[in-house]
C-alpha cells in the first residue's frame, strides 16, 4: 500500500550516495506503487542544474546501480517526473526561498530532509530551514552517519539539530540496521524459543562480526582519509550489530523499547586496552586477479589513516561476562563478505569417549552478504554400519532459495519508515554518543602512538596482526564454508 504523500528533499542530491542508493530506492519503491502520484524528490546541491537536466544526469548516472531486471521504461518514466533540482548554497539563508518555491502546496505533506552532506552542514542546514519557515509539523530530517567526528562535535550536531528539530523528527540513518539479515536477527532471537535460552555466557563461547569489503576507497577519500574505518564502520555499523546480538530482549518493537536495550548494551562494552584493537592500512596487491594499487597511492600521498580495524570487545554484563566478540571490518579485503558468527562452547563431556569422533562446537553464521542466508552448523552421524562416527554438518537456509523475491536494498525499507513515522530502525541520540564515549579513548591512543597502522596487502584477509588477535585466545577467525 501507498505511504503518505511525501517531499524528499535531498541535500547533496549529485553525490555518491544519492545516486548510488537513494535514487534507486526510491525508483523501486516507486515501482512497487509505494509512492503517491503527486510524491516529489527534490534534490539540492550546488550544481547549476535545471530539472531537465537533472533528470538527464540521473538517467545517465543511476540506472547502473539498478539491481539486475529491475528497469522498467514506463515505472522509469514516470519517476523522472518527479525529480527537481535546485542550485543552492546551503549556508546562504535568502537562497533557501527557492527550494520554497519548488515545495508549495506541500504543508500538510510528510516532509523529509535528507542530509547526505558533510554533518558539520547539519546544524547550519537545519537552522536555515527553520529560518526559512521550511520545517512543518510533519517534517522529519534524517542525518547521515557518521554523526561528528567525536563526543563533543557530535553532541553539538545533535544539540543544533535538535534546537529545531524534536528528537522525534530526527532520523539519523544506519543503513546496516536496513538489511534483511539484520531485521532477521530480532526475528530469529525472539520468535524462536530455540536460541535464547542459550544466548548467554554459559553456553556462548564468542561472537564474530565481519563486515570485509574488495573495494578501495575510490573516489571517497576526501571524506574517507579524515574518517577512517574505525570512524567510517565501527562506531556505528558494527557497533549496532553487536547491539542487536547482545541486547535483552525488549517488549515490543517500538522504537524506544528497542533503543532502551541497545543503549544499555553500548554503556555496559568495557573499554578496550592497547592489546584489544588492531589497525591496518592497505597496500597495493591483487583483488579477484586484478592489480590494485595501494592507499597512499590512491589518495596521492603520505596518511596514517586506517582502512582495516579488528578489535576485541567485552560486555560488562551478567548475560556476556567473559565472552569476548571480536570484530573486524576493512577495504580491500580478498573478497565482499559480511556476516555474524555465534560460536557456541563445547559439549561438557564425550559419551563417544576420548577415542570417540572429535566433537565441534554449535555455531550459528547469520550472512548479511553477499548470499543472505542463516546457517547453523551441528554434530551429526555419519551413515553407515562402522560405528558412531559423527561428523559436522549444517543447516543452511538461504534466502533468495526459500523466498524466491529478490531482497530489497537497505535504503528501501528504511526511507519508507521516515514517511511512516517509524524510527525504530534509527539511532537515538544517546545511542550516537554512547557509542563516541567508547570509541573515543581507541582514537586518542592512535593519535598518541606514532607507529601507524600496520600494512597489509590488497587482496590478503587484514594484517597479521587482526590473526594473531583471536589465536592469542586459542580462537580463530570463522572461514566462508
Ligand atoms: C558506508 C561506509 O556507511 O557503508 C562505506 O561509509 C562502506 O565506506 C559502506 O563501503 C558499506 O555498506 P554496504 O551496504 O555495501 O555493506
């Protein structure tokens, strides 16, 4: 069923992610019916273009980040009806009377400013639209992550921001929390009576979160170089995935309910000693058989910023006490993969004896990508007369198998929760800066410690290092099966 009628309005519409992930939601939505016919997209940037030609550059730019069959000439025609541009300079109060012009008739609309530009813009920005009569009761801003580049800058973003905006109006976006596998994992932990009586320290050895990337940074690094990974995915996607793994469970769905536990878990993560983070920076090497060149290489000069992060975590709670989840994420990684890995303990004893078949432990992989998919790897018995030789084998579900629908982006189901008014999917305002207060003190060695991150080769799994991180433990990183 259709949302309500709404006008997006997108500041920093001719960027990266504009094209490479809003448009395209916004298209399939579109396709889907899920748009009223009078829905307006409004983009804003500083390019002086007219609609026409707007619509042109996003014709040109993003039916390439189409998934695969999805293009359809009639739903393509009419969504480009509803494009606008409007050439502004976002600090510029007066230029703001313009974007009015383009979004009259819509007061009693759902309104959604979309800040895809840098967040030192979103105090000014949101400001000027206040300023400039622009924000309705039923306007919403949604903030792109990462939300400041510390505590303080990102409690002055938030304190702007919410000096026009009501903390309800706020939507600031994970997209992680968008993904099917992710909304999975509330499914699978609390509409299974199977999981949760074992979801604790008891019987939960440790908890892996990987989230690996092929791609290099691109055409990013003016942003990427002053972020970094720890910036860029830690404090906020990987973070939030622990969240979801390690909260109690809430009593219901509702947005606070939900973001009341994940708070809790961000104010319990002890903070991690020198001997708990490991950071890494590519060099060049070979992805899928391709040379690639190195970090410094592509940003065309020296930086000690890290495009590799592994990091060993502990939860200061009764549920977690001494079950460490170890994290890493990074660029240039031998291949896109990213999942969560349960790893259960051990039985306590061997009826088969110490003779017997070797036992391995229960392990839970939730796939976030590519191939989203739960599998849960057990014992079983191998058939035959010789014996009980028992063997490891694994349940597999795999989405795209069971459900024969494609899977939707992340952004299309988390644009659609703005107009509908449901944050539950967003991170709150303490939750932004609980996860900065833990983050923080990582950082603050980093600029203390002149060695650097370590190097590792383009195309290689990280630095030896991240290895070494877990084996210390007597653990290791889970391998695609
Ligand atoms: C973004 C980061 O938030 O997430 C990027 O800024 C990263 O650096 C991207 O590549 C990864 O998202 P996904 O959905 O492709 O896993």
């Amino acid at each position: 069923a259709p949302v309500a009628a709404c006008d997006f309005v997108v500041f920093g519409g001719t960027g990266d992610l504009a094209f490479r992930k809003l448009l395209p939601a916004l298209y399939l939505r579109d396709r889907d019916g899920q748009l009223t016919p009078d829905t307006r997209i409004v983009s804003v940037s500083r390019a002086g273009l007219s609609d026409e030609d707007y619509r042109d550059k996003v014709h040109a730019e993003v039916r390439a980040f189409l998934p695969p069959g999805t293009f359809d000439a009639d739903a393509w025609a009419a969504f480009r009806e509803r494009l606008y541009h409007r050439e502004l300079d976002v600090t510029n109060l007066a230029a703001y009377q313009d974007l009015a012009k383009v979004l009259v008739g819509g007061e009693d609309r759902v309104r959604a400013f979309y800040l895809s530009c840098a967040p030192k813009l979103f105090g000014p920005v949101s400001r000027n639209l206040h300023e400039a009569g622009l924000i309705t009761e039923k306007s919403r801003v949604v903030l792109e992550k990462p939300i400041g580049t510390d505590l303080a800058s990102a409690r002055r973003i938030n304190d702007e921001v919410g000096a026009v905006f009501h903390e309800h109006q706020i939507y600031r976006i994970d997209h992680y929390l968008g993904k099917e596998t992710v909304q999975n994992l509330l499914v699978l932990r609390f509409a299974n009576m199977l999981f949760e009586p074992l979801w604790r320290s008891g019987s939960i050895d440790h908890v892996q979160i990987t989230v690996a990337e092929d791609l290099g940074v691109g055409g990013r690094g003016g942003y990427y170089d002053d972020a970094g990974a720890l910036r860029d995915m830690v404090q906020n996607h990987l973070l939030q995935l622990l969240c979801l793994v390690a909260m109690e469970p809430p009593a219901s769905v509702d947005a606070d309910a939900v973001r009341d536990e994940k708070l809790k878990v961000l104010q319990a993560l002890r903070p991690t000693g020198p001997g708990d983070v490991v950071r890494g920076q590519y060099r060049s090497g070979a992805v899928s058989g391709a040379a690639v060149a190195g970090y410094t290489e592509e940003l065309g000069g020296p930086s000690s910023t890290e495009t590799f992060v592994a990091l060993r975590v502990g939860i200061d709670n009764w549920r977690w006490a001494g079950v460490p989840f170890y994290l890493r994420t990074g660029k240039r990684l031998d291949r896109r993969s990213s999942e969560i890995v349960v790893q259960f303990r051990p039985v306590p004893h061997s009826i088969f004896g110490a003779d017997g078949p070797p036992l391995s432990a229960n392990r839970l992989v939730l796939r976030l990508q590519p191939d989203e998919g739960v599998r849960l790897h057990l014992m079983t018995k191998e058939p035959g007369p010789g014996g009980y030789r028992a063997r490891g084998a694994s349940l597999n579900l795999q989405f795209s198998e069971t459900f024969k629908t494609r899977t939707p982006d992340a952004y299309e189901r988390l644009l659609m929760d703005i107009v509908r008014g449901n944050p539950t999917l967003f991170m709150r305002r303490d939750e932004v800066e609980a996860a900065w207060t833990w983050t923080e003190p990582i950082l603050a060695a980093w600029a203390a410690d002149a060695v650097g991150p370590k190097p590792y080769a383009a195309g290689s799994s990280g630095p030896a290092a991240a290895i070494a991180l877990i084996e210390r433990d007597g653990r290791t990183w889970h391998e695609e099966e």
